[in-house]
C-alpha cells in the first residue's frame, strides 16, 4: 500500500532539475495548482486522498481575505467536476491575538455513481480569536395563537451557532537549564484544550406536535481544558 500511494504521488509530477531555484518571489508563495481527489479502498474502509498535480508561485494578499482553492473530484471518469472550496488568506501580520479564520459555509452537491455527494465550501473569511464562534442557522415549526385565538404553524429560525478553531496548551516546560535556555529540566503534563461552548441561549417554544421544545444555542466559545 505504501508503494502505492508513493507511486501516485509521483504520478504528473516533475522531476527535480539540480540546481533549480524552488523558491518564490517575495511577495508570493508556493502553492498547489492543481487538487484532485482520489478514492482509496483499504481494509478499515474507504478514504479519500488529495493529490497535488502541481505547483505555482502565487501572490499572498497582506489583508484577511477568502482565496479560490479548487479541487477536482472523481477525475478521469464521466463524473469528473471541479469545484471551488475556498481558503483563508494568511496574512503575515495579526492584530493583536487575531487570525484570519473561516467564518462561513455553503455547501455544493456533485453527482457521483451513488447519485451525490455534499462538498463543504468556504464563503467568507474574518479575523477571529483561534477559538471562536460561527453561525449555523436552524429551522423549526411551533404552534403559536394568533390575535383571533386561532392556532398557527410558522417556521421558527434560531441560530444555534457552533464553534471552531483551535486552543494551545501552552509551553509544558517548568524548569528550564538557565534563564533563556533551551534545555527543559521538568517538563508538565499537558492536558488537551479544546474549543467550546462558554455562554448558551435556551429557546423554548411550542413545536408542532403541541410539545414543549428547548434548544440551546451558543453565544461564546472559550478554550477549556
């Protein structure tokens, strides 16, 4: 198996020249040109591999913006289509604690031999703290009574909202060789931190099968560990 994914790996690819300049302009950076996704069957089951067909230097934008990053599924077969993902820029400075981070989502449906597929697209990007909270919009029916006393059905909208990102642990080493150091004398343990729900908004309503419904939505993410 090994073999074989280092064989597709190679596959398109150019040899490397001796003495040939692999850097970019400053200004720019290095990036995929071309991506395409390609199904594996191994023994714990399917998986899907992104596959660089090649490279190009492209200029990087100094301001949080969302970038094109196209992705080729089910290449070389009659299904065969390219959709537009998106990335997040990375500028090279950050304001503070911020970071240009995904803010939202979309999603695009591509037709494959099982009929379809969902592929997760990147709309917009912002600078956010690495932990921090994006919407995600729900719908509900409830009963409610109009001004005449009559029942109704509506559609109810409630942004549950998620979170995203990422929380470092910090530096684990206590005790350092001498000030400055780099030799770590004592190192801690470090407990995984995670990005999540900090503050909520509890929604209660009459659903339509005339029940009292609860949903909680989030309105702040925090790292916890």
């Amino acid at each position: 198996m090994l073999d074989f994914l280092r064989s597709k790996k190679l596959q398109g690819g150019h040899p490397e020249v001796p003495g040939a300049s692999c850097s970019c302009p400053a200004g720019s950076r290095c990036e995929p040109a071309r991506i395409h996704v390609e199904r594996l069957l191994l023994l714990e089951g399917d998986r899907e591999v992104e596959v660089v067909g090649g490279c190009h230097c492209s200029a990087w934008p100094e301001e949080c913006l969302r970038l094109p990053a196209l992705k080729t599924f089910f290449p070389d077969s009659p299904w065969e289509v390219t959709v537009d993902v998106g990335r997040c820029s990375e500028p090279t400075y950050s304001a503070g604690s911020l970071f240009c981070m995904p803010t939202k989502f979309s999603t695009a449906l591509v037709k494959n031999p099982s009929g379809g597929k969902v592929i997760r697209t990147l709309e917009s990007c912002e600078m956010k703290e690495k932990c921090y909270r994006v919407s995600q919009v729900e719908y509900y029916y409830e009963i409610v009574h109009s001004s005449t006393g009559h029942r109704e059905k509506r559609l109810k909208e409630i942004d549950v909202g998620r979170c995203l990102g990422s929380c470092s642990s910090g530096d684990p080493c206590l005790l350092r060789e001498s000030q400055g150091g780099e030799k770590c004398l004592a190192w801690a343990e470090v407990a995984s931190r995670r990005c999540a729900p900090h503050r909520y908004d509890v929604h209660i309503f009459r659903s339509h099968r005339d029940r009292i419904r609860t949903v909680v939505a989030i309105q702040q993410c925090k790292c916890r560990g």
